[in-house]
C-alpha cells in the first residue's frame, strides 16, 4: 500500500545509492514523465543532474519557456536549453511523408543532444522517463511509432562510447501513478494533468513540408483552442485536443475582397487507452467561440473545420 510520497523516499534512496556522487544527464522534453524525472532527480542528487532540453521549432506555443520557467528559475535544476528550431526546419526542408518526417525528426534529436551531452564533462549517468508500459512494449519488442518515438524520446540512441548507465526511476511506476509522484513533488498540476504530445511535435500535425510559417499559424490556433477548451470546462473532459494546420488554400472573403487562406483542422478525442478513440461532441457554442477566434485573431487562416472521425479507422494524429 504505496503512497506517492513512500515511493519517492524509496526512488531517492535507490538513486543516490546508484549514483554516489557521479553525474547525471536528463533529455528533457517538457512531457510527464521526463518531468517527473527531473523533479525527482533534483531532490534526489541536486546539482549532479543536468538536463538538456532541445528546442526542436515544433513545440506549442511557449512551451519552451514554460519547461525554464518551471525547472530552471523555480525549482533551479541545471537545464541547458537547445534551441534547434532552424536546424530541425532546414533538415525537414522539402520532405512531405509522414514516416520520413518522424525519422528526421528522432534523428537530428538524437544529433543534437549526443553533441550536447558531448560537452558536459564528467557525465556517467543517463536518466530516463521509462515507465512501467514502455518496458513491457520493448520486451514484445514491438515496432512501430510508439517505439520509434519513445526510442527518441528517452534517447536509445546515445553512442557506444559514451558508455552511460542507467538510471530509470520510474519504471515500475504506470502513468496515473506517475502523476501522482508529479504533484507530490510540486510540480504544476497542469503540466502533470497535460494531454500527450507526441515526440514529434507539430511536426505531425502540419500535413507535408513542414514550413515555419505553418508553425507559427499553427502554435496560435492551437492555443486558442486550448484555452477555449480550459475555459468552457472542457479541456479534462478530453483525452486529447489539438488543432491540425491543412497545407489547402480555401477561399474566404472579407469586405469585398476573396482571400485564399490556409485551413486549420480541430481535433478531440475521448479515449482509454488511444487505441480506440470517439471523437469528442464538443458544444457547438464552444466550436464556434473557437472557430471566430481564429478566424479573427490569426491572419493567413480563413476556414475552420472540425473533425468527426472516431478511431478506428481515423488515428488521433492526422499523419
Ligand atoms: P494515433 O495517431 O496513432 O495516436 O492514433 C495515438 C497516440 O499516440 C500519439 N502519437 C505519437 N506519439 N510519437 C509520439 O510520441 C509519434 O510519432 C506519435 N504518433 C502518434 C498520439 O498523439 C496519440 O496520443
């Protein structure tokens, strides 16, 4: 009969028994469970843990500096931020398929935070946010996004040389437990209570080339759409919600003028387990505050949709 706070005491014990006096490294992606790590770690160990967080471009709005804002400047864990925007733009130039995208993506994370970690001396720990499912995913030694992303994710792919153990705090531990040990650690309730974001970012959710033009407009409408959701009472009543930037140019007229301007998609789902997914009957007056908002406060969008499409056979993600 384990309390959030037991299990903590327990982690801590076992790291700084693991670890002694040696250095750790972090991947920090602002997500739940790398966020629980850090916390945990900063308790634990204090300034021998260092995290690298990797600004990819295709992170929603203010992530970024909400991810220092809440470790760096509040709980003062060493975090060293990447920004990577241009460099993962430049890779993602002209590459319009699905899969290839994702592959680009993981790839140039991996490149950026082995070149990161390269200049950190003295490292010969690397922590991990696997929990519990991802363990019993890699022993089916399952295929697939999920692998690949976690695979990303929590960095499987750090050179040989490096030679780095491993220290994985929460792998007993499953999502909602997680959490638990988030909040007890006194993390924001809404970055542990936040929906899932794949490893990839908008760049799954921008159909095709990936342009920053697109993530921009995109970071906006999706923003709005979250606030509208926070603010109608209805962002918990999803497992996840997101707007899609459509790469079509529809026609739209203001005054007199016809004005062809991009398409932004809106997405929510109810689901357990995000195998199986019902679209999610958001009220019509909140679709609609939604919808005039982006239409009015974002230039370059002209036509809002939203998605009907439960899964199977429609996926969450639009790619
Ligand atoms: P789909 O679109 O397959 O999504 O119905 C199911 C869940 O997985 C997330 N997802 C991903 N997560 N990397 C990730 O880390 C990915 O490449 C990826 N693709 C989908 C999706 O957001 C949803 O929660």
């Amino acid at each position: 009969n384990w309390t959030p706070a037991q299990i903590i005491e327990d982690q801590i014990a076992r790291v700084r028994d693991q670890v002694g006096d040696r250095h750790v490294l972090l991947g920090l992606s602002g997500g739940v469970d790398s966020s629980v790590v850090a916390a945990l770690l900063h308790k634990a160990i204090g300034d021998q843990l260092t995290c690298v967080f990797v600004d990819n471009g295709l992170l929603r709005k203010a992530e970024g500096d909400q991810v220092m804002e809440t470790f760096a400047r509040h709980m003062g864990v060493k975090v060293i931020r990447v920004d990577a925007e241009d460099l993962f733009l430049d890779k993602l130039k002209g590459e319009a398929d699905p899969e290839a995208k994702r592959k680009i993506i993981g790839n140039t994370f991996i490149d950026v935070f082995d070149a990161e970690a390269a200049k950190i001396e003295g490292v010969d720990f690397l922590a991990q946010g696997t929990i519990y499912p991802d363990v019993i995913e890699s022993a089916a030694a399952k295929t697939g996004k999920a692998h690949v992303i976690k695979s990303h994710h929590n960095v499987g792919g750090l050179p040989e040389t490096m030679k780095l153990k491993l220290v994985e705090p929460l792998r007993e531990l499953f999502k909602d437990e997680v959490r638990k040990l988030g909040v007890e650690l006194g993390l924001p309730y809404d970055m542990v209570y936040r929906h899932p974001f794949p490893g990839p970012g908008l760049g799954v959710r921008i159909l095709g080339e990936v342009k920053k033009e697109y993530a921009d407009i995109l970071r906006e409408a999706d923003a709005i759409f979250i606030e509208e959701l926070h603010r109608a009472d209805w962002y918990h009543k999803t497992s996840q919600a997101f707007a899609v930037f459509l790469p079509v140019k529809s026609v739209g007229v203001v005054g007199d003028a016809r004005r062809y301007e991009w398409v932004i998609a809106l997405r929510a789902v109810e689901t357990i387990d995000f195998m199986t997914a019902r679209w999610a009957h958001l009220p019509y007056e909140l679709l609609e505050t939604v919808s005039n908002r982006i239409i009015n406060e974002i230039s370059g969008v002209s036509r809002v949709t939203y998605d009907v499409s439960s899964k199977p056979p429609a996926t969450i993600e639009w790619e």
